[in-house]
C-alpha cells in the first residue's frame, strides 16, 4: 500500500498469487513508457486520485508502451473524474481481468489514441454521472466474451472514431440509478 508514482521504461512483469494488491497513495500513478508492462494474477488500484481537471487523473497511462493483463484487476476511485487507462501509440492486450472505475462527475475505464487493443473475457464496471467504457481514436479494437456495466446519467459502453473494431458475444448493461 502507499505506493508513490511509478514510471516504468523497462519491460516489467509482475505475477502474484491471485491475493496481491498494490495500492497507490493518493495522486499517485503508473507510467508506462517504450516498454512492456504485464500484470499477472494481482490487483493495481488507485483509490483516490489528486485534485485535478476532467482528463488528469489516470491508474495507468501507457505511451509507445504494450500493457497485458491477465487474471488482473484495475481499480480506480476518483472524487471527481477519472480514466483507468490510458494508451497513446501503444497495444494493450487484457484478458480474463476486470476493470472497475468510480467517481462522481466523469469516469472512463480505456481510452485508446493511435493503439489497438485485443479483449478478451473482460469485465467492465464503470459508476459515474457520464460513464464511459471503452473510447476509441484513430485506434483498432478486438472485443471478444467481455461486459459492460456502465451505471449513471449519460452511459456509454463503447465509442469509436476513426477506428476498426470486431466485436463478438459481449454483454452490454446500462443503468440509470435515478429511475
């Protein structure tokens, strides 16, 4: 617990045991940069982020980066807005992992700019006043036997623009907790 921010530029792997959990201290983050960054088997959460605008405050930001999880679990909580993970000119491969995010105004689970993305058996919880899932620019997406729970006003599992995607048996669940 308590982790400081952290700026990887070497390629990384972390395996747990299923139980592990690393918890980043307040307004803290990971960056990955030119490298690979895998998470097998643990939980990477950020509870609270700092105060910032609408697009600041992210878990893990990836640029030229490849990110793979597997049997991972991305947590993010936020008093104001939140994106779990970014990735600019970069890959992310998840599968069989979740990604729950939380916070009042905004929150976004991907944001993918010039990036591809392969999601296989992933499990999306965002709870926002505007939720987004997966959101998708000048990128390609390969979805496959993933869920989508999106709860809040204005939801929104997927966006895509300029971009190619394959979807295939996903689930797709929005809620309006004001009804």
């Amino acid at each position: 617990t308590g982790l400081h921010s952290l700026e990887i530029t070497r390629d990384t792997e972390i395996i747990g045991n299923g139980n592990t959990r690393l918890i980043f201290e307040k307004g803290a983050s990971l960056k990955v940069k030119d490298a690979v960054f895998s998470l097998k088997d643990s939980s990477l959460e950020q509870l609270y982020g700092g105060p910032s605008d609408i697009f600041q405050n992210r878990l893990i930001e990836a640029e030229n980066a490849r990110l793979v999880f597997s049997g991972a679990e991305l947590i993010c909580k936020d008093p104001n807005s939140a994106v779990c993970v970014s990735a600019v000119n970069s890959s992310v491969n998840g599968e069989n992992s979740g990604i729950s995010v939380e916070a009042p105004v905004y929150a976004e689970a991907l944001n993918l700019r010039s990036a591809a993305a392969e999601l296989k058996n992933l499990r999306v919880v965002v709870i926002s006043s505007t939720a987004l899932g997966l959101k998708s620019s000048r990128s390609s997406a390969v979805i496959d036997n993933s869920s989508f729970r999106l709860l809040g006003n204005f939801v929104r599992a997927l966006e895509f623009t300029d971009s190619g995607f394959m979807l295939s048996a996903n689930r797709f669940i929005a809620e309006n907790p004001a009804i």
